[in-house]
C-alpha cells in the first residue's frame, strides 16, 4: 500500500534551504557570533542558575533578551530560510562538564521547548564515546542465529564509529560542543530539499519510489503501534512544507523484522539518495563553545569516526562531548499523516516529538 501523503505534480522545491556546500561557502551568513554584550548576559543568567539542575528552571529563570531576540531570528532562519545555522562563542570556557549542562539548558530555554528525546523522558542528552573505541564498525543486528534484537540509535551516536546520514526524530536539533575529539569526529550536513531536487531531476522514476512507503523498524526507544515497522514516505508534503524522515538502518531492520519486501529498485533510489547527499553536503567539525541548529525536516546529519585517543568516560575529562536538545518551535510545520505512526501530534506548532508521550 502507498502512501498519498505527498502532492502530485512532482516540482523542484528550491528556495534558501536547497542548498548546498558551495552556497555556504559563497554565504557564511549562516555562521551567526556572540558578541560581548551577547556572552556577558549569558553568563550573567546562568550564574542567577549556577547549582540548579536542568529541566529546574525554566525561561524566566535565565533572563538574556539580547540572545532571545537573537534566537528568534535563528528560529525563522530554520522554517522559513535555510534551516541550519551555527552559532559560535556559546561562553562555556572556565565550566565543568555539569555546568555547561545547566548553561546549555538555560539557552535552549530562550529557543523553544525542548522536547524527550527517550522513552525516560530525558531532555537533554550527552554525545559522547561511551563504547571506549569498540563500535567503530556498526553492523546489523541480530543475535547470529536468525533472531532479531532491537537496534538503538543511543548505542550507536555513544561511540565513536562513523554516523550515515540520517535524520532525528524532532523539528529541530541542536547540538553544542564542550570538548572536540582528540582528531576525527567531524560533522556532514546534507540539505534534503537539494537531494530531493537533484533525485527528481537526474532520475524521476527513483523520485516517484521515494515519495511512497518505506517501512522502517521501530527503534527499541520509540513506540511501537502494532507490529515491529511502520511505513512511511521518505519524501512527505502537506501544501507547501515539506519533510524528509530519513534513517536506511532502519529500513534495512525492517527487512529483517518481516517487512514487505524491498524492490531492487526502492534500494537503488536510497542507494542515489545517499550519493547526492555526500556528493552536496556541508563538512565541518565543532569546537569548543560552537551551538549548531539544523532543521530535521529538511536536512541530513552524519559523523565521520573519531578517536580520543585512550580517554573515555570514567577515565579522563578529555573525551569529546556535545550536548544535544531537541526543540519543538511555536513555528514549526505541518506533517503527512503517515507520521502518525511515531509522532505524538503532526500539528503544526505543537510540543512534538517520536518521545514526547514519555515526557
């Protein structure tokens, strides 16, 4: 069964977020710097917080209306213009690894809602090598004698092995970085929108197959609603907004859990998918006090390898670590029906996520 969750005829979508490595290039006005005044109120909030937890204090508690007004601009930059941006010179220098937690949090505040992103309902999450260099390679998984175990994105993004590209399960991702790797661990960004365009021009009939149902394993974090995959486009539109959930490990689970079985060719148009996206995408690595936003319905993210070079939790404070929260903005767009399916609202504008019901 398809799905018609996605508007005939079958235009390019263009506009400020089909862009590509070269644009950036050309237009760094997606890199957006604190300035002092900006870091001063910010610091200023946080010690107004300083020994309070996380998800304690809400807005109101980390006054910095320079940054809000700052953050806005970001947030119609990541609806309505490209949807990424970097903002650098977050003033973390001098913070403790729970401390830049708690400033992290008080940021996130003057965003939007930050929204679960676990069936524990946890908020804010750390990114970081949790596997001390073991799951460099990530395989399929299985038991080796045919059974299926639930695969998990946590253990995956808590190693320091290679990311595809992929989306996550919110409108919109940011992460921030407190310690980059020893070497390696660089980020790729890839715009969907481009990738979307690029597929409909060099190879229509590939586009066609992407715009019906794929189904994806239910990640053992989310919500199953009746069975162990669920099916969903992955190219989606409602009137004018569009929407690329996207993650081929999941896909290739599914074929092991039962699913109906992929054509040759539904796997050929993923295979084009990723090559564009490769072939377009943004590579860049986070330092220190850099805050990166990108929209998750119109971007991809991945990560190339890193090492720490023998440092890992529990041993040393030299391990890379980013934060990560997930944001539901008041601005946020509609969502073909068929998310449903692992979203607990598509309403545009609503506190949402693949988690949010365990908040």
């Amino acid at each position: 069964m398809t799905s018609d969750a996605y508007q005939s005829p079958a235009l390019p979508l263009g506009g400020a977020a089909a862009w590509t490595a070269a644009t950036l290039a050309a237009d760094k006005s997606w890199i957006v710097e604190l300035n002092d005044a900006e870091r001063s109120e910010i610091r200023a909030a946080f010690y107004a917080v300083r020994g309070r937890a996380p998800y304690d204090f809400s807005q109101e508690d980390f006054p910095a209306p320079k940054l809000a007004a700052k953050l806005a601009d970001l947030r119609d930059e990541m609806e309505n213009g490209r949807g990424l941006a970097l903002l650098k010179n977050v003033p973390i220098e001098g913070l403790n690894d729970d401390e830049a937690r708690v400033m992290y949090w008080g940021i996130g505040s003057q965003f939007a809602p930050a929204v679960a992103q676990n069936r524990n309902g946890d908020r804010l999450w750390s990114v970081r090598d949790e596997a001390a260099g073991a799951n460099q390679v990530h395989v399929l998984s299985g038991d080796g004698d045919g059974g299926l175990q639930p695969i998990s994105s946590r253990a995956k993004a808590r190693s320091n092995g290679p990311l595809r590209f992929h989306t996550d399960g919110t409108d919109t991702l940011a992460l921030l970085c407190v310690r980059p790797a020893a070497s390696g661990g660089g980020s790729k960004l890839a715009s969907s929108v481009t990738v979307h365009d690029e597929i409909l021009r060099r190879r229509p009939d590939l586009h066609a197959l992407l715009c019906q149902d794929y189904h994806r394993m239910f990640e053992s974090n989310e919500t199953s609603a009746g069975g162990g995959f669920y099916a969903l486009p992955i190219f989606t539109r409602v009137g004018d907004y569009f929407s690329s959930q996207y993650s081929r490990t999941y896909v290739e689970e599914a074929q092991k859990a039962g699913a109906p079985e992929m054509s040759p060719v539904q796997d050929e148009a993923l295979d084009l998918l990723a090559e564009i996206a490769e072939e377009t995408c943004l590579r860049f690595t986070l330092e220190k006090g850099d805050m990166f936003f990108a929209n998750c319905h119109t971007t991809y993210h991945g990560r190339e390898p890193f090492n720490d070079e023998g440092t890992h939790q529990g041993t040393a404070a030299q391990d890379r670590l980013l934060l990560r929260l997930w944001f539901a903005p008041e601005n946020s767009r509609p969502l073909a029906e068929p998310y449903a399916n692992i979203w607990n609202t598509i309403e545009p504008g609503a506190i949402r996520s693949s988690y949010q019901q365990y908040a």
